[in-house]
C-alpha cells in the first residue's frame, strides 16, 4: 500500500527556505519536482533526486499538490496570475510570508480559480526545516488540512492547524515575531548598558538567562490567565512599582548616552495605564493599552 506521506510534490521557489522544504521532500522519498526564477538554485537538489521544470506551469502540470516558498506575496500572486489554468484543481500549500491580509487575499483568488489552498507560517530558520523542533502553523479548509497533513510531515516536526481563517497563521507568526525582536532588543539594551560599566556581554549571560527561565519565562503562562480571566490586581508586582523603576532605567540609559527610545516606550505604556486608574494592576494590564492603540 502506498505511503500517503511519499505522494508527489512541486515546490517552487528554491530560496533558502524553498530549496530546505524541497530537500525534506526529496529526503522523504516524495517524488519532487522544483521550480526556482533562477534554474542554477536547483542544482544541488536534482543531483539529490527531484526533477527540475524550467517552466513553472510545467512544474505545476506534474503533480497534484504545490508547495509555494517565494520571496513575498506579490512575487507569488505574479506567478500564479501567469499560471492559473494549471492551477485549477490543484492543492496549494503556501509557506511564503506576508500579512494577514495578503494570506486572505490570496486565499479569495485560489477559491475563485478553482485552486484548493492552505496558507502557512514557518516558524523555523532553513537549518531547521525537516527536525522535531521544526514548527508550521497552517490555516485553511479542515478538510484539505486533514487531507494533507501527512504529505506536509516531512517538513516539521509539529505542524498546527489553526481554523479555517488563512489569515491567522500569519497573525501567530507575527506574534511570535513581536516577541522575539522586542525580547531580543530588551537584551541587547541591558548588554548596553552592562558594557558601559566595562563588563564583556558573556559576563552578564548567566544572569540574563536565569532571568529569562525564572522570572520571564513563568510570567508568560501567569499573564495569560491574568488576561483570559480579566483579573490584573497583583501584590507581587503592580503598575506602580514599575512605573517608579522604569524611571530609574529610562533616566540612567540616558545618562549613560544608552539609546532609551525602547524603555520610553514601555514607560510611556505604564504611565498611562496608571493614568488610566490601573496601578494596583499588574503588567499583564498592558495589553489593554496596546488594544487601545
Ligand atoms: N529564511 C528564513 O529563515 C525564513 C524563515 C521563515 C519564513 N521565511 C519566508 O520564506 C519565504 C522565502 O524566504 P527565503 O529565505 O527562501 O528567501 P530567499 O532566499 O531570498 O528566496 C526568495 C525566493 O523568491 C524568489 N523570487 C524573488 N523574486 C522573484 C520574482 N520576481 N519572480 C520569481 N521568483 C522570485 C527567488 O527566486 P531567485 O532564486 O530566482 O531569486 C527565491 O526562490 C519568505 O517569505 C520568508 O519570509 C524564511
């Protein structure tokens, strides 16, 4: 009996992130045919085994399911505006990234050519693509999702479906994006501000670490039920606490000639959360003031 998981596969687009989906395919024993602007980018993976189409309607034609990577949504809706006839009838599964509102729309034009689409989030760098730490979150038809989970294994290790609306993969990876650059930004401030007291960045790891696995890491799931339940009011840690200590980072990165536009901006936050009557609430109240813009 055959494997569901080996099924046929196109992939065009051999990017980084393109050519590591279409080597997880080849590496599965998908029969995979590649597609890539620059034909040279398929090199390596033919000598693996995947057949190269110089023309994308042709890589297309081959076989019944198409895994799209290409630089943005534009690039894509170029490319498949010249190719919907070979479209039609087909499953897409659509890895490149964009907004919420370009995975919609591209979801619209697949419904009205006759295209039967899944849009999707790679929450993984290249190196990762085809490992148990690997993460996709898609989005789309449940039906098609249940359809294709097994030919999408290949490429993570974890692959979530998060409901019929295309746009909210893109709005998990977006959120896990906000996360990681303004956790990242907060590090490299206190690696500022460490290094003008002439301390190496590795000094300071293992406290940084520390912090991040004992006090950020379980302020996450607390947060989360504070916000689900509706309930900020905190004696550990109130708006008015930080409101006073803030001050102290934000008064101090600039004495010290430490660019402070990232603690203002949380600052402003706290202010006027506390301005709003919110002090005895905890931070997890900050997210009311980001909803209210
Ligand atoms: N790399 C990552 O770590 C990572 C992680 C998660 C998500 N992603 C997402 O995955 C997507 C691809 O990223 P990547 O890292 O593979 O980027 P990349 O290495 O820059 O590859 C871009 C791809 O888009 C194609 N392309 C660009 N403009 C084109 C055009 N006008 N016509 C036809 N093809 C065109 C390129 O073809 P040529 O080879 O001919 O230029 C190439 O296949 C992006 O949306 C990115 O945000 C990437």
């Amino acid at each position: 009996m055959s494997n569901t998981n080996q099924g046929p596969v196109t992939v065009l687009g051999l990017g980084m992130m393109g050519a590591a989906l279409a080597n997880a395919f080849v590496r599965n024993g998908n029969p995979t045919t590649v597609w890539n602007r620059s034909a040279g980018k398929a090199e390596a993976l033919v000598a693996q085994g995947a057949v190269f189409a110089p023309d994308i309607r042709e890589a297309i034609a081959a076989g019944p399911v198409v895994v799209a990577c290409v630089s943005t949504y534009e690039v894509l809706n170029e490319l498949f505006a010249g190719a919907a006839a070979e479209l039609k009838g087909k499953v897409v599964v659509n890895l490149t990234s964009g907004t919420p509102e370009d995975a919609r729309a591209a979801a619209v034009w697949a419904e009205q050519h006759g295209v039967r689409y899944l849009d999707g989030a790679v929450m993984a760098v290249p190196q990762m693509i085809g490992l148990p730490q690997a993460l996709i979150f898609y989005g789309g038809s449940q039906e098609l999702f249940a359809e294709q989970e097994e030919l999408l294994k290949p490429l993570a290790g974890t692959g979530v479906y998060l409901g019929e609306d295309t746009g909210v993969p893109m709005i998990y990876d977006l959120g896990l994006l906000s996360l990681l650059w303004s956790s990242l930004a907060g590090y490299f401030h206190a690696v500022a501000l460490v290094r003008s007291a002439g301390v190496p960045a590795e000094a300071f790891t293992p406290f940084a670490a520390g912090w991040i696995e004992h006090v950020i890491a379980p302020a996450i799931p607390q947060s989360a039920r504070e916000i689900d339940s509706n309930s900020f009011e905190t004696e550990v840690s109130s708006l008015d606490v930080n409101k006073a200590a803030i001050e102290h980072l934000v008064a101090t990165s600039r004495q010290l000639g430490i660019n402070s536009d990232l603690p203002a901006a949380v600052q402003a936050l706290i202010e006027r959360r506390v301005a709003q009557g919110f002090g005895t609430h905890s931070l997890a109240s900050l997210v009311e003031a980001f909803e209210q813009g």
